[in-house]
C-alpha cells in the first residue's frame, strides 16, 4: 500500500520542519513540506507566497490541485495531510491503510461550529484521501474559500458536495496526549497527534513509539 505525506508549512518554521525530518519521517522520502519560501530542509514546493496564518488554508486547497494537475496520485493510493506541528505513527498508518475503504475520507471528526451538520477532518490531526477520490472528483475548487478559510473545513465542504463519506479513526487526535491522559501503551497505539511544535516533544513521542 503506498503513500505520500503532505505537509503544511511556512518558512518560518524551520525549527518543526528539521524536527519532524528528525523523528518519524527520519530516513523517509515519501514526503513533501508545501510552503511559501522554498528552504534547504527536505523536500519542498512553493505553492503559495503568503506567509501569514489565513495563507493555510489556499496552500492546503494549492497543494490538492497542485497533485491533481501533475497526475502526482498516480503512483499512490493515499495520501495524508497534516501539518508541520502533527507527529505520526508511521508504522501504525501503514498497518491501517489497507483496512480502508478508498471512497471515503478519513480522520477526526469534527463538526463546524457555523453548521453542524457539516463533518470534516481536523487538518492538525491528519486526514487521509485516496488518490481513487481525487481521480473521481477532481480536486476541491478555491470557490470554498468564500465560505471558510480553513483548509480542513472547505474539504468537509467538497465532500458533502460530492457525497463523499468522511470516518472517524481514534487512532487519529487534534491534541497533545496530555489533554487525553493517555499512558505510553495508549500513545503508541496511536496514529496522530497536533500540536507536537518541538524537538523534544516530537523526540519524546517517537521514542515512546520506537520509532
């Protein structure tokens, strides 16, 4: 089962690019930080000359059309997106993705605060779209945009227009595991984590993985 890991991120935040390149992508390349300023850390692509905060969402929805026009899914079956502040459990992803069913998205499940009907997967977290998906349906229009800045929820947007399903992985969390009391059996158990923003944070968690 393969796949491509993309990753939202800035120019200035060096220091979470060398981190993560330190601790679970170590030895990976099957990677790409997507950014405004190309730096020498990794593998990177400038798809958006914004640097500031409200600039994520456009690199996210950039970055989904810059795959899609490239035909850069071809080669993959999934592809996660999260963000230069996520830790990931490699090895427990890889065991996962091929118990999943590709006409779905998946991640944590959130529901939008200005409509709650609308699901979508936290991009802190992480969230999975098979590259059958975006073949499907192409990637989700800039239009989006114009109902929410965030990345995460115009993607909720594109799968409710398209009816596309989105499913809740616990393995997959919007938080440190300090605000889940979880011990280091439940940690290493798990997939994702969001706000992980330094060295010894992203260390720590790697170790407690045996990664």
């Amino acid at each position: 089962m393969k796949y491509s890991i993309h990753i939202l991120t800035t120019h200035k935040y060096a220091d979470r690019q060398k981190a993560v390149l330190n601790t679970w992508l170590k030895g990976r390349d099957n990677y790409i930080f997507y950014t405004d300023k190309k730096l020498d850390v990794g593998n990177q692509e400038v798809v958006c000359e914004n640097d500031t905060y409200f600039s994520n969402g456009f690199k996210n929805l950039a970055e989904l059309n810059r795959i899609n026009f490239y035909n850069l899914h071809e080669n993959v079956d999934w592809m996660l997106f999260c963000d230069d502040d996520t830790f990931v459990n490699l090895p427990k992803l890889e065991l996962l993705l091929p118990t999943l069913d590709t006409s779905k998205v998946y991640g944590h499940i959130l529901t939008w605060a200005v409509d709650r009907t609308l699901l979508y997967c936290s991009g802190g977290a992480g969230y999975l779209v098979s590259s059958k998906l975006l073949k499907k349906f192409g990637p989700p229009s800039f239009k989006y945009l114009n109902t929410s800045l965030y990345a995460d929820v115009c993607v909720g947007l594109w799968c409710r227009e398209n009816s596309i399903l989105v499913e809740n992985v616990p393995g997959f969390h919007s938080q440190p595991p300090k605000v889940y009391n979880l011990n280091e059996i439940e940690i290493s158990n798990s997939i994702t984590f969001h706000y992980i923003k330094t060295l010894d944070e992203q260390a720590e968690l790697a170790r407690i993985c045996n990664l």
